[in-house]
C-alpha cells in the first residue's frame, strides 16, 4: 500500500495518528535521500567505467588499425586485400562507436547526476530544514502549554488573560509552521515522482540512442561484413587446397631432396668451410658459397646460424684453377683448394660430404651443372588434345549437363581412383574413343566421371593453358583492377594454340552451366576456381613459391568462366606488336629441338610414379599408333595456332625482332633448304592419315586452311590489322589490304608478298589468305 495522505485538519489536532502518518513520510523521505546518494555514487562509478572501457576500446581500435597483413608472394587477390582493409575497417567502427559513447558519457553528468544531486539538496533538503522547524515549534508551543496549565487560579484576571493571549499566538504560530511542514513534505513526495525519475530516463534515451547509433553503423557495415565473409570462406578454401599442395611437397622433398631442387641462376651453391689463418692458428669458418662457370665468379658470404647469422663482408674471387685435396694431405675430409686470379695463395675449402665435394668439382672443372630434369620428357603420355580427346571431354562434359548438373558438390567430390582409371581406358580405347555418338553408361557416378574429366587433363604433357603462358596469366591476375585482369587475359587467351583455346571454350562453357546451378550444386565460380585452377595452369616447377600462386590460378579461372562469353567470342582489341609475333614460332639458326615450354601439348607426359605408368601400360601400348599418328598431326597443328594481341607486356613472353636484311633475296622455294619449316605450305615427307580419326580432324581456323600443295605456294591475302613498317624491308598496310604473290620468307613468322608493286615483309599472323 502507499503512504496514507497528510490532512491539513490534522495539523490542528495534532494527533497520535497524524504523527505516525507523519513519521511514515519522513521515513520515505530518508530512504528517497539515500536511495539518490547511493545512486549519484553509482551513476559516478558507471561514468567513470564507461571511460574506460572507451578509452581501452580506443586503444584496441589503434592496435588493429596499425597492424598491416604481409601475405606470402608478391601480389594479393581481391578477397585478400579485403581481408587486409578489414582490421582498419573493424578500427573505424570501433572509434565511430566511441565516439558516440563519449557523447553520451559527457551527457550522463548533465542529464544524470546534476539533476539528482539538485533534487536531493533542494527539495529533500528544504524537507529536512521544515522538519527541524516543525520539531523546534512543536517543542516551544508544548513547552509553553504546559506552563500555562500549570499557572495558578489566584492570578489576576489580567495576568491570565495576558497569559492566555501569548498561548494563543503560539498556537496559531506552530499551526502556521506545521502546515507548512505538511505541505513541503507532500511536495516532495509528489516532486520525487517526476524529477526522480525523468533524469534515469534522459539517461536512458542517451544510453538508447548509444545503441540505436551501433545498430546504424552495423546496417552500414553489413555489406563489407557479407563481402569479408565470402572473402575469408574463399581464402580457406585455397587454404585447404593449398595447404594440401604444399604438404605434398615437402612429403615429396623429405623422400627425394635433390629430385625437386629449384633450379638455381648459380652453377653451384651451398655451404662450405673455409680455412683461414689466424694469429694463434688457423680455424674453419662457415661460408654460403655461389659460383657462376661463365664469369667464373666465387661468392663467398660468412654466415653462421648459431652465432646469430652473418658475420662478415661478402668476398668474391675469379677462379682460376680447383684442386681436390688428398686425404693425407690435411686432417679434415672432403677438402679441395681453389687458386683465384684476383687473390694470392690458395684457399682451402671444405664440402660438406663426398657427393657434396664431387659437385663442386665437376661445377669449377667447368662440367655441365647438375639440374634436375624436365619432368615433361620422361615418358610420352597418351592423353593428346586430339579428336579422341575432344570426344572424351565432350562425352564427360555431355553426362554431367544431363545427369548430374545439380548434383552437390560437383567437380569438388573425388571419385574412387581405381573406377576413374577403368573409365579412362574405356573412354580412351582407340576402338570406341572416336565414336561420338555413344555416351557414358549411366552406371558410372557423376564423381566418377567429373573426376576422369579432371584427370585426363592432368594428364596432357602440358596444362593446358601452357608452361609459357603461365606466369602471363598469373601477372594478369595479380592488375589492379577487375577489367585491366579481363583484357589481359582475352588476349592470352588467342595467343593459345588453337586446339588448346577451343578445349579451352569447351570447358568454360561447361563451368558456365555448372556455376549457374550453384544454389542446387553448391559449385560457385570461386569454387569452381578452386578446382580448376592448378589442373588448367599448374606450374612448371613445383615449389612454395608456385604453390602459393594457386590463389591467381584460381582468379584466371573465375575470370575465364565469368566472361567466358566475351573472351572465346570476340577478338582482343589490339593486335601484337611485331617483335611478339615471334614468340611461338622463332626457331635458332642451329634448328636446336624447342624448349620443353615451347613444345607442342602432344609431345611428352610427366608421370609421377612408376607405380601411375604401370597402371596405364595397358592403354598406351594398345593404342601407340593413334598416338604416334596425332602427335605428328597435332605438332603441325600448333605451329600456327596463336592470335595477334599487343596488349601483353610480359617481359617473360616478349622476344627480339630479328635483324631485317637491307635488300630481299630471290624468293625461295618452298621446299629450298633456306626456306623453314611451313607445315601450310610444304607437303609432308610421308602420307599423313586422312581419315575422321585422325588427330588432325579437330577444328581449325580460316587462315589455317591453306592450300598445301607445294606447287602453287603464291596466293592473294587479306590484311586483318594495320601495320607501320619499322624496316625497309618490311611493309607498311591498313586493314583490309589486299597483297599479291604471297609466299613464305626466309625470316620466321613473317611473309613476303607484293604491295602496289614493291616486294616486301608481312607479319605472318596479321593476314588472313583469300
């Protein structure tokens, strides 16, 4: 129940329960003052809390603000630079939201404490001040009654009326002051109801509109916190694949060091002792030793872990001489001394083993280095980007679109190896590869045949994208921005080779569909990306490095199957510079056998186990001579597979432009001695198969098809770009530009033909023949 009311008619009587009605109220009245004190000391203590917890909050927003990501390689991916601007973007919410509270911290003393502390002084207190009034009144007035009741009857009249006259005005008096009292004390407890109350809830809304301002920063932050989580989802998925790449590498590395050495720019490098002497003797001290057989340089870098790294100058010396050391010549094993040009005396070196001592003497004898093969020649493969090729990637790509396009998890779950390996030989058995009408039985699984489509691309000699192309498709996608990384790699793409863009289109048009199923097959483009990247662009080499460039590989395939469309149906926009034309179809003056990087995809195979080649014996020796067949057709193929772009400037795919001679010779025949190799023009030196099987059935363009009867090599072409000559010898022509007499030429990549009479050179890729 609630306090009874204070009647101002009982002030006069001053009864037993006016008193007790009166005591309850002041007794609220003490419990209202102290309740405000404990609550301004609390509001003080939250004030003085909150404070700090801004302050520590700040100070955590400067330690993520100053912290910057360092990620492994020498380019980031979009969803790594998104993680990185995240810890300043987590930063600026957390500083935006302090500020806030800041806002509301300095409010607080205003809205909060102020308010409290004038209620509790001002009316409380003014209740206490008519309390000791009322208490010192009603001591006087009871005082004084007394004294007059206890005047005698004997008195004069006149003092008795006297005496009663000053009682009266006493009376009245404290009347006066008890009604006062009353008033004030209910005052205060209707007061309390409102300016108690009304400060806590201006706190409140402060405290509310605190919070409404995070809810607005969340609401703002919500589309970098969507962008951040699919960036971090993809980041761990190429960290889960690479990861795994990277644990089978150093497996491999533990079982076979040297096997997957990185080739070194040095001819020999490591670490050797090397005897030096000293006041009190002679002691060994560590070097990391490099040595180049052509300048015959020998640096030598001191350099010891356990006493805390380098602990010299660099020394470089020329070599004159190398020789091994006896064993009973010197106490230590595996000495040999060196004779520099540019030092007197000899230096006595130590190797680290025999074998270690043995390499370093072939290097300074001036033997050839010791690399680690090209894992590409070691066996020739079966797998070819032939007609039986074409059909299998076909027959895998038509199961998957009809059977199983929403199936969860596509191309991400592996099928057994074991039924993917007995599928492959089916789909690769010369007698029914060709055939392709016939599909693949619905008992194989989709994972079985995903996986047989992902495998026989890993097993072509080459990705397919090509060892030389790599590192330009990686660059594109290490550009700044989104459409500079589409550019790039449209034109990469038409300088493939022509069946390797067309299986190339083949298989992002697949992707496409598969992407667009993502909602059923949880196959997005990033993870599709995932999947693809290292089988279509994996490296030549097999280290960390190249690992850690999956992430690229990755973004070259989302690219590829997000503007698949753009990149496969329309031509770059600018075409190669001269010099770029070379780069596949420069050949030395010696006739020295192409590179591993230059050769064509249906040369070699790299298998990595002996145990992996037993398994496909079988399959190659039944059908070696479709494959010796298509590898002569598709190396003539390639020749003249790549298409005009200048947009690239990868330093690594640029080459010379061969010096122009200053007057043109006879023309040459196309079968002389001089002229090279044109596969277009130059009949064959043994039949080549004509049939549907044949492995050079497989599409080509319009400019290959060229007419190949080495009789009749002049023809009419048609410029497909402008061209300014950059020597005498060459041809300056606009597009469309119709030339006469067309020929081969003795320089490579380039043709001769006639031009409003003047004989001159045409960049071979930059016509087209009518």
């Amino acid at each position: 129940m609630g306090l009874p009311a204070l009647e101002f008619s009982d002030c006069c009587l001053d009864s037993p329960h006016f008193r007790e009605t009166l005591k309850s109220h002041e007794a609220e009245l003490d419990k209202t003052n102290k309740f405000i004190k404990e609550l301004i000391k609390d509001g003080k203590s939250l004030i003085s809390a909150l404070k700090n917890l801004s302050s520590a909050k700040r100070k955590f927003a400067d330690s993520l603000n100053e912290f910057k990501f360092q990620c492994i390689g020498d380019a980031e991916t979009d969803d790594e630079m998104c993680i990185a601007r995240s810890l300043q973007e987590f930063a600026t919410v957390l500083r935006n939201l302090e500020d806030e509270r800041i806002r509301m911290i300095e409010n607080a003393s205003d809205v909060l404490i102020t308010p409290l502390e004038k209620f509790r002084k001002e009316q409380i207190g003014a209740a206490k001040e008519a309390k000791k009034k009322y208490d010192k009144e009603t001591e006087k007035y009871y005082g004084v009654l007394e004294k007059h009741l206890n005047l005698s009857s004997k008195k004069k009249e006149s003092q008795l009326q006297e005496a009663d006259s000053q009682l009266d005005l006493v009376r009245q008096h404290f009347y006066e002051v008890s009604l006062e009292y009353v008033f004030k004390v209910q005052e205060v407890q209707e007061r309390k109801m409102f300016e108690f109350v009304e400060p806590l809830l201006a706190f409140l809304q402060g405290l509310f509109t605190f919070y409404h301002h995070g809810y607005e920063l969340a609401k703002d932050f919500s589309d970098f916190k969507m962008q951040l989580t699919i960036s971090i989802q993809n980041t761990r998925n190429r960290f889960e694949g690479t990861r795994s790449e990277v644990e089978s590498l150093m497996k491999k590395m533990k079982e076979n060091p040297l096997e997957h050495k990185t080739i070194s720019p040095y001819t020999m490098e490591g670490y050797l002792y090397v005897q030096e002497k000293r006041h009190f003797g002679t002691s060994w001290v560590k070097h990391y030793c490099t040595y180049e057989r052509d300048s015959k340089q020998i640096t030598m870098v001191p350099f010891d872990q356990k006493s805390g790294g380098k602990g010299g100058e660099d020394e470089s010396v020329t070599l004159r001489s190398c020789t091994r050391r006896k064993t009973d010549s010197i106490e230590k094993r595996f000495c040999f001394d060196v004779e520099a040009v540019d030092r007197p005396g000899v230096i006595t070196m130590q190797a680290l083993s025999e074998e270690d001592r043995r390499l370093w003497m072939e290097a300074m004898d001036g033997r050839e280095p010791v690399y680690n093969s090209n894992k590409d020649s070691q066996t020739e493969g079966m797998a070819q980007l032939d007609i039986i090729g074409f059909n299998i990637i076909k027959k895998c790509i038509h199961a998957v679109e009809t059977r199983g396009i929403n199936e969860q998890g596509l191309y991400r779950i592996v099928g057994v190896n074991s039924r993917v390996q007995k599928l492959l030989s089916i789909l690769m058995d010369p007698k029914t590869a060709s055939e392709t009408e016939t599909d693949i039985c619905a008992e194989w699984e989709i994972k079985t045949i995903t996986s047989a489509l992902k495998t026989y691309l890993r097993m072509l000699p080459g990705p397919l994208m090509m060892y030389q192309f790599q590192r330009s498709f990686i660059k594109a996608a290490k550009l700044e921005n989104q459409e500079s990384r589409v550019s790039e790699i449209h034109s990469l793409v038409h300088r493939l080779p022509e069946k390797n863009r067309q299986m190339l289109q083949l298989l992002m048009n697949h992707l496409a569909n598969v992407a667009k199923n993502h909602k059923q097959n949880l196959m997005t483009v990033a993870n599709l990306g995932v999947v693809f990247g290292p089988t279509l662009l994996r490296p030549q080499e097999e280290t960390v490095a190249a690992i850690m460039d999956i992430k690229f590989q990755n973004i070259v395939i989302e690219i590829l199957i997000e503007n698949h469309e753009k990149i496969f149906n329309t031509m770059p926009d600018v075409p190669l510079t001269n010099a770029q034309l070379h780069l596949s179809r420069k050949k030395s003056s010696d006739s020295k056998p192409p590179s591993c990087s230059e050769r064509p995809l249906t040369l070699f195979h790299a298998m990595q186990s002996t145990e992996k080649q037993e398994q496909r014996n079988s399959i190659i020796n039944s059908s070696l001579e479709s494959v010796i067949s298509s590898n002569a057709n598709s190396i003539l193929n390639s020749s003249s597979s790549l298409q005009p772009n200048m947009n690239s400037s990868d330093p690594d795919l640029d080459v010379l432009k061969p010096t122009r001679p200053s007057s043109l010779p006879p023309n040459p025949s196309p079968t002389s001695p001089l002229s090279p190799s044109w596969p277009m023009f130059s009949a064959p030196s043994s039949p080549m198969p004509t049939s549907s099987t044949s492995s050079d059935s497989s599409p080509i363009r319009p400019e290959e098809a060229v007419h190949e009867d080495s009789s009749t090599p002049f023809r009419k072409a048609k410029a497909l770009y402008a061209c300014k000559a950059e020597h005498d010898s060459e041809l300056s022509f606009t597009a469309g530009t119709v030339f006469d007499n067309v020929h081969p030429s003795q320089e490579p990549g380039w043709l001769e033909g006639t031009l409003n009479g003047k004989t001159g050179l045409i960049p071979e890729n930059y016509v087209e023949f009518l």
